[in-house]
C-alpha cells in the first residue's frame, strides 16, 4: 500500500462522494445539502489556501484523535506538549522484542495405518487362526516457548523520557521435527520510528487542543496552496506518518501469522473493512451558503478593505496584516481532552498572507480572536466540522467494538494467543491513520488540480513550452522597445548592393521555427586591430586569419514545465544557387580568439542541418552549495575544472562570403566575379576539387604585361586565360590517365589470355584469335621477342 504519485480524478471524486454521503447522514439535511466539492462551487483564490489549511489542520486532529484510541491520554498529552514546546524532537516508535527458548523433547509411539493380516490353520482341528501385524514407530518432536513482546510509544527526543500508549506480551508453543531454533534465541528488531514533531507543534492551545496550521501567503516561494514551505513540510510529515503505520502492521502481520489459530486468516481482510467503515472527516468540500457570501463580500467592499489598510499603516507601523486561518479545536464532548474536534476561525497577527500579499485584504466581516476582522471564507462552519469529527470519533470506537464482538476472537488478556482484539484493534487504528494521510494527501493535490484545470478550461487548450514562446514573443512586442526585444536568430548572409548568398539560423526541432535571443551588435572596421574588435582563428599550425565586419552577440532564454527535457536545437544554413560561402562552428577562447572545430563550404543549394546538444552547468549558487563539503584539494580542481567549462562554453559561429575573398587572392577589383557566374563556377571548381594554387591562377601585373592595371575587363581575362589553361592541362592529364587506363587494361587482358592458351596446350603463341569483349582479330605475334637464352618476354 502506497500514496499514488499522480493524481487520478475519477478515483479521487469516488472516495469523496461515499465519505461525503456518510458525511450527509450525520448532517442535518440542510447542511449536508450545502456541502459540494470544491470545484462545484463558485469560490475565490484565497478559499483554497483557506481549503488546504482547513483539511491540514482537520488531518491532524483525525490523527489525535487516533492516538486517543491508542492510549494517548489528557495526561500524557500534557506531557508530550512539554517536550515539544521545549523544542526537543516527538517521535512515535513501535518497538518489537522475541524470545524463543528450547522446553523439552517429546517422544510418542505412532502406529502405522497399514497392517498386515496372516491366517494360519490347525490341521489337527480344522480350525483357522488370523494374525493381525502392525509396525509402531517412535516420533521424537521438539517443543519451543516462542514470546514476543511489543510496545508503542511516544519517546523524547534522544530517548531520556517516553510515554507508552499500548504494549503486549504473549506467547505459545512451537513443534519442530528437527532440534533447530524455528526462530531466535532473543531478537530485539530495530524500531520502527516516525517524527511526529510537526502534529504536536501545531497545537497552538492546550485546552481543549486547538490545531493552528497556517500557510505563510507572504513568503515569497510560496506559490500555490501546495507549492509552499508549510504545506510541503505538513505533507511531508503525513508521508512518513503513512509510512510508519504501513511498518508497523506489516510487523503485526508477520507477528500473528505465527498464530496457527483460524481467527488469524482474517487479520488482513477484518482489519481493512473496519478502517474502511471508519468516516473521514477531511474533506475537500465547500458550503455553498458561506461561499455566495464570500464571493459577494468580497466584490463589495474592496474600497473599505483599502481604506482600513490604509488608516492603519498610518497610525502605526508595528501593526502586522492580519489573515485568516483556520484552526482546529480538539475536544471531547464526552469527557473532556483529546478527542472530537469543532472549527474556529481566528486571526494571527504572524499567520498566513491572504490577498494582501500581493494585492489587498477583501472582505472582511466577522470578529476574531485579539480583535482582528475575518475576511469571508467558502469553508464549511465550526458546527457542521465539529459533527464532521464527532462522526469520526464515534465510527472509529462503532469499528473498533465490532472486532470485540466477532465470535472466537480472543480477549486481549488472552496471553496464550498471539494474535488477539488488540492486535486486530491496533491494525485498523494504523489503517485509519493511513487512510487520514492519504485523505489529506489528495485534498492537496486536488487544490493543485483545481488550479491546474481552471487555467486550462480559461485558456482553452494544454499549454506547452511552444505555446509559451509563442506568448513570450507577444509579450515582447508589447513591453519591450523594438532595439531591445528579442529577435529570431535567422540571418541572411549578403554584401550591401547584392543578393542573398544564403540563410543560416538556430531553430528549435519541434517547430522548426527560430529561437528568439537577445541580441547585440558590434561593428568592426576592416583594417582593425585586435584592440579594435578584430578576432582571429587559425587555419593551420602556422597560418591565421583576421576576420571583421558584423559580429552579433546572443542570449537564449529557455524555459520547459515541469520534468520536460531542455529544449533540442539544430543549426540550419542553406545557400542560393550559384552562391557560396564557408561556414565555421565553435567557441570564443578570448576577446580577439575564435577557436574554429567544424568547417563546410555551402554552394549551390546546399543545405546543411546541424543538431545542437546543450549540456547544463550548475548555476553559480548551486555549484558551490556542492563543493563547500568537499576537500581544500578537490574544492580547487573542481573550480580549476569549472573556469574550463566555462571559457569553452559561448558558442560561436563564423559565416565568410568566398567570392569577395576569391576576387581578393585572384587580384581581382571587388566585385569583379559578381557577374561571371561561369567563370566563377569553374574557378571553386579547380580551387576546391583540383586543389591548384591561387597564384597560378590570378592576375600578375609582371606575367599579364598587356593588361593595364585599371583594366578591369582585361583581368578577368587574363584570369579566365589562366583557367582555361589550367584545364587544357588538366584535360591533357585525364587524356593520358585514361589512354594508361586502357592500355593496362590491354595488356592484362592478353597476359591473361595467353596464360590460358599455355595452360590448355592448344594453338600457338602467335595465333590470331577473338574473344566476346573484342570482336576484331588482333596477333600478338610480333609482341614476344626470343631472347638469347631461349626464353621469352613480354614486351
């Protein structure tokens, strides 16, 4: 048995629609009309913190209440409250202790069911005799004392004082065949213990017991109803506590299963109907009455709670805002102390934050405890929560009498049984406290799933981390100045007075769509310095590059919800048709230094997709939350490590147009190329694919003597020379690889031909003979020359 993780509606509204039909039954029928869950009733924010904090504190008087039934007396009460207001730790322990000691062995003769029958007849008389055999065996068994003794208590911290609140001691007698201890000779297990601390600080009076759990609305991680300091260290508490009890009847189970006794089979099964049978007075429901009220106090009187602020804060300035809280009040009807409880209202001056935190108080109507003004609240009253408990109390006790009465049961005085009505009474008090926790552990998540369904029906539609951007980047358009709102990271790669050369952008997988990044621009003059802005990368061990121009600076800012993966991103660069430029991927090292990792050409419509795997670094505050504990040695590397990571991490990206460079080495005057698509094609032609120099085929003023050097034409002509040379040559030199080609392929072929010829031992060396591939005769007679010696060569 767990708490479920996630919350399930459907199962959720059929557990309150029964609790709330017994509810309804002990009612009276005008208010158990009134009551509805939550989300059925017209209500405002603060009535679900209002909601969690009625259901926290109305769990831990449930839970006192329990206790009661267990043992926890006024007297003992009283004590525990001393401990827990001199700040010292409550912890709630269930303690186990066996013994099992060796008593005697038994020796018994057992006699065989299967006989053996002989007839025998006198054949002086004539008579018949039958003679009855029969095989006896002795059995030696062996018999232990098996003791068990269990105590719950409420101890002090560090042990020094305890208060029990039941204990047992009971024993039997176990058989073995085998003289081997069936259990130990004496185990003491290690106790099971819960810190109950938070249930006993909540108590803000003593008597009766009053519960004062309230969310601080003013701090500022407070969010929600649920996602707060105090609602997450109350559900917390109610986690253990659920923990605690499923132990502990776990130990009980393994404790009674010794049992042989028939009663012992329904331990699991009697137990969990008699908790189930138990009413559960938290409830996530709100009167509707109560909440028309509030709804309509609170529309009606913003200007006087305004007002009332406002003369207050001027009068003083040690008068803290008031809030409401609910606090639970715990008390007997029957005989005084810990038991049923009654709700009031009361107001703390240090309690909770209600809209006035972050806005104004509402609504205010009703006196309070010290004088203060209770705004209006959508909770059920003190009355209708009291008969709420009552009813608790009273099923609890109903519950409890019903396992006494169930026939051969044993009494609890029964010390010859290990497994008696306190057993079976034990167990369902800890299911009932497990279903207390887990009734409060689904009122708060329902809280949350009010929040998180109301949003969603006012939207219209699940949001996701691509609804956001899209939000974001409206919010953009409307808040911030055009030269400061985050624009897409698309850029088009092109010279002023030119065409487009390409697109590259950083684009999120699943909408294919650019991120949108703060951006800032920087402008370097060509000729700068590295003072100036100019940065350079290396091309080789002994070759760099300086590089001016645009140089934009960005900043992403990415969010996801919940457990969603950080965002993938991919880089995308596409070039024009009979356009080129080089593309350099990798990361800043310095103020004038790009350290380059990955480098393409794009050219005629290439398209190149890029995945971009973001790693996360610990924010500063975190990282060194984690190495503060570390060694003085570990601490430096760590930080040594980190300033690596760090320096390594402002990705950077490099985009150069070849063709202004192109026209640079060639000699050329800019712009040169802009309209020699062909002569351009063929010049990254043999540049990139033939790897020809630059120099062989630029323009030299001392080789191009007749092209005068303001002679732009007569340059790209003297360059087109030099290419179109450069591919005669090239042209000659496919011609004679290819003739070369051919030729081996000839001459491979005969050697393999005449090899088969000589194997087969017919025809004659220089015999004219065809074959498929070649269908012209060709004699290779003149093709072998005697050799002095009288062997022959290939020639």
């Amino acid at each position: 048995m767990s708490l479920p993780s996630l919350f399930d509606e459907a199962r959720f509204r059929a557990h309150v629609d029964e609790a709330l039909g017994i509810a309804r039954r002990a009612l009276r029928a005008s208010v158990g009309e009134r009551l509805a869950v939550a989300a059925a009733v017209d209500h405002r924010y603060d009535d679900k913190y209002a909601l969690v904090e009625a259901a926290a504190n109305v769990a831990l008087a449930s839970q006192l209440t329990a206790l009661a039934e267990l043992g926890l007396t006024d007297s003992k009460l009283t004590q525990v409250r001393s401990w827990s207001a001199a700040r010292r730790a409550v912890v709630l322990s269930f303690g186990v202790e066996e013994t099992c000691q060796f008593v005697r062995e038994v020796k018994r003769e057992v006699e065989s069911a299967h006989k053996h029958v002989s007839s025998k007849k006198n054949v002086v008389t004539g008579r018949s005799t039958t003679t009855t055999h029969s095989v006896v065996r002795t059995e030696i068994t062996y018999e232990w004392r098996y003791e068990y003794r269990y105590q719950l208590r409420v101890v002090c911290g560090g042990g020094s004082s305890s208060v029990t609140l039941r204990e047992r001691s009971a024993h039997t007698t176990l058989t073995t065949s085998a003289k081997r201890n069936p259990r130990s000779d004496k185990h003491v297990a290690v106790p099971i213990e819960v810190d109950v601390s938070h249930l006993f600080e909540q108590i803000v009076d003593e008597q009766p017991p009053v519960f004062g759990f309230t969310i601080d609305r003013r701090d500022a991680k407070c969010h929600t109803p649920r996602r707060n300091a105090n609602t997450s260290a109350t559900h917390r508490y109610h986690i253990d506590v659920f923990k605690f009890c499923e132990r502990a009847a776990n130990q009980i189970h393994q404790l009674a299963s010794i049992d042989t006794h028939e009663h012992t089979r329904d331990l699991t099964s009697a137990t969990t109907s008699a908790a189930v049978s138990v009413a559960l007075p938290v409830l996530p429901v709100f009167d509707r009455s109560n909440a028309a009220a509030a709804v309509a106090a609170t529309a009606a009187a913003p200007a006087a709670a305004a007002a009332t602020m406002t003369t207050t804060a001027a009068t003083t300035t040690t008068t803290t805002t008031t809030a409401a809280t609910t606090s639970v009040v715990a008390a007997d009807g029957d005989s005084g102390g810990v038991g049923t409880a009654i709700v009031a209202a009361a107001v703390r001056g240090a309690g909770g934050r209600s809209s006035s935190g972050r806005g104004s108080a509402k609504g205010h109507h009703k006196k309070g405890a010290g004088g203060g003004v209770l705004p209006p609240c959508a909770l059920p009253d003190a009355d209708t929560i009291g008969v709420l408990l009552r009813e608790q109390r009273h099923s609890l006790r109903e519950a409890l009498q019903k396992l006494g009465a169930r026939s051969h049961m044993p009494r609890a005085d029964n010390v010859q049984r290990l497994a008696t009505v306190s057993e079976f009474q034990l167990v369902t008090v800890l299911r009932h406290v497990q279903r207390i926790a887990s009734a409060f552990h689904e009122a708060v998540q329902y809280a949350e799933h009010m929040l998180y369904k109301q949003l969603q029906d006012a939207i219209g539609k699940l949001l996701t981390s691509a609804d956001f951007d899209d939000y974001m980047r409206f919010h953009s358009r409307r808040v911030l100045a055009p030269a400061y709102a985050p624009r897409p990271c698309a850029y088009a790669l092109r010279r002023d007075g030119h065409c487009t050369e390409g697109v590259v952008s950083i684009e999120k997988l699943l909408t294919n769509q650019p991120v949108l990044t703060l951006v800032r621009e920087r402008r370097v003059q060509a000729g700068a310095t590295a003072d100036e802005g100019a940065m350079t990368f290396a091309l080789g061990t002994s070759t760099s590059a300086t590089f001016t121009g645009k140089h934009y600076i960005h900043a992403l800012l990415t969010q996801r919800f919940g457990s969603d993966r950080a965002p993938k991103l991919r880089l995308h660069a596409r070039a024009r048709h009979y356009s080129s430029f080089a593309l350099l991927i990798g990361t800043i090292q310095s103020a004038s230094s790009f350290a380059p990792t990955f480098g393409v050409v794009l050219r005629n419509r290439d398209e190149l997709q890029l995945p971009l795997w973001l790693d996360m670094l610990p924010p500063p505050k975190e990282f060194k939350a984690k190495v503060k504990s570390l060694s003085p040695e570990q601490q430096r590397f760590a930080n040594a490590y980190r300033s690596m990571q760090l320096s390594g991490t402002l990705f950077a990206v490099l985009l150069v147009e070849l063709k202004p460079q192109l026209e640079t080495v060639l000699g050329l005057p800019v712009d040169a190329l802009a309209k020699e698509l062909e002569l351009s094609e063929q010049l990254f032609e043999l540049l990139s694919a033939y790897r020809v120099p630059s120099d062989v085929l630029a323009y030299d003023a001392a080789v191009d003597i007749d092209v005068k050097p303001t002679d732009t034409a007569g340059k790209i002509e003297a360059v087109r020379q030099h290419a179109a040379a450069v591919e005669a040559m090239l042209e000659r030199e496919r011609r004679r690889v290819v003739k070369e080609h051919e030729q081996k392929e000839k001459l491979t072929a005969a050697e393999h031909k005449f090899r088969n010829l000589a194997t087969s031992g017919g025809g004659s060396a220089g015999e004219k003979y065809y074959d498929d591939e070649n269908e012209d005769g060709c004699d290779y007679s003149d093709d072998y020359d005697d050799d002095d010696d009288g062997s022959e060569s290939l020639s």
